[in-house]
C-alpha cells in the first residue's frame, strides 16, 4: 500500500503547530497502525528528519497510551478498537490519512501526536481508591457476596482504560464517561460504600478543577469509546452527585 499521511507536528506545547505531509510506500495491509507509525519513523531518520512523536506502551488494546485521532475519529474507524489494535487493511493504497492528537484545553499538546493526559491521574487520586485494612486481618473479595448484575456492572465499568477518546470525542472536551466509570466501578460494590460520599464529590471537584467541559448528552462519547463504555455511567455518577450532596 502507497498512503499520504499528514501529521500534526507540534515542537512544544505552547508553539504553533501544523501539518505535515509524508508519502509511504509498500505498507502490509496486515501491520497495526502504530507499526504503519514505526515503519514512517525508521524513513525519516533514515532521512536525517525528526521522527513523529507518539504514544505507545502495550500495543495490545489495553493501556490506552496509543490515542489518536485518525481522520477525525478518535483511534480511528472502527468501533470497540484502541489505535494499537487497528489494522492498516481497514485503509485503501492512495488514501490519504489525517493523524492528530487528542484535543481538549485539560491536554496541552507535550509534541506532535503526544498530549499530557496527567488531569485523569489527579482525578483518580482525588477519589478513585477503596480503603483496605492491610494489618493482617484483611478479608479475601471473593469471600464477600455481590449479587451477578451488580458484580458485572461493576466490571462492565472497570474496562475504562482511561485513554481520553470521550475528552477527544466531546464537542465540550468532557471527561464525564471516564469520571463516571471510575465512580460506578466502585458504586455497586461493598468495598466502595466507605469513601463512596467523598469520592464522587472530590473527584467532581477535581474534574471541573482541571478545565473539562460539561456534558451535553449527545453520545459521541460512548460512541468512540474503544472499550464501549456505556453513558448509563454517567447516569450513576450524577445520582452519587446528588445522593452526596444532599447528605452533607
């Protein structure tokens, strides 16, 4: 496969950035797009030019760091599949591929197709922990009963890899998909009722801290979300919200 690839090159955060337009040859229809990326880098050096910056760390669907928006969808354009998981035969020899970072003001650009997605952490310290007694006297999980609905929404949610596709999907840069999955995981489990009231609220209040913009309910979240987490997630974060609040 011959492509034009045009990437968004970016020195440093807060330096215009622009892109740029390579031409690939003889790509196997059966390498992943992060190999597409490599097989790219290995030309330009060869070149004497600077090879892209971007993301990568498992390749296997299930860290996330691999997050980009590939003509305009974020991990491009198959549903359920993390950009490390996509295959270059979903692409025609000729095509032209549009290659950006995740955009949203709470991931400054750190250079080309790298973001600093570092607002997720911060909100998962503000709340995402469940206390446990670690003095010897702790209790085995699988000792503990969890009627099966509430177990498999508590691992329906727990899937949340925390990429940022809902933040690079949203019209508002909203991070409430991801927020209210951290937040469900723990909802519907014995384990999470202790910090249940301080966690929900502390991470709210980190989330709106940190500049994500509000939800608006049109989807495009879920939509993108390469582990398809439902937006009813949101719907149990907001009710956590309320029932917190009210018990202050």
């Amino acid at each position: 496969m011959d492509l034009t690839l045009k990437i968004w090159r970016q020195k440093k955060e807060y330096e215009k950035g622009a892109m740029h337009a390579y031409q690939i040859k003889n790509i196997e229809p059966d390498m992943s797009f992060l190999e597409m990326l490599d097989v790219l880098n290995q030309k330009l050096i060869n070149d004497g030019v600077e090879p892209v910056a971007f993301d990568h760390d498992c390749r296997e669907g299930i860290c996330g760091a691999c997050s980009l928006v590939i003509n305009g969808a974020p991990h491009g354009p198959d549903s359920g599949t993390t950009t490390c998981q996509l295959h270059m035969r979903r692409f025609n020899t000729g095509d032209t591929i549009y290659i950006e970072p995740f955009r949203g003001s709470a991931f400054p650009v750190i250079k080309d197709l790298v973001v600093d997605r570092s607002a997720f952490d911060r909100i998962q310290q503000a709340g995402g922990y469940v206390s446990i007694n670690t003095s010897g006297n702790t209790v085995d999980a699988n000792a503990t009963p969890i009627p099966k609905p509430d177990a498999d929404e508590a691992f329906n949610s727990a899937a949340c890899i925390g990429c940022g596709a809902c933040v690079a999907a949203c019209k508002n840069s909203s991070a409430m998909l991801f927020v209210g999955a951290k937040v469900s995981q723990y909802a519907n489990l014995p384990q999470g009722k202790v910090e249940s009231k301080d966690r929900v609220i502390n991470m709210v209040k980190q989330m709106d801290k940190e500049g994500f913009g509000s939800c608006t309910n049109t989807g495009a979240c879920e939509a993108h979300c390469p582990k398809e987490i439902s937006t009813d997630n949101i719907l149990t974060l907001n009710r956590e919200y309320i029932k917190s609040k009210l018990n202050q």
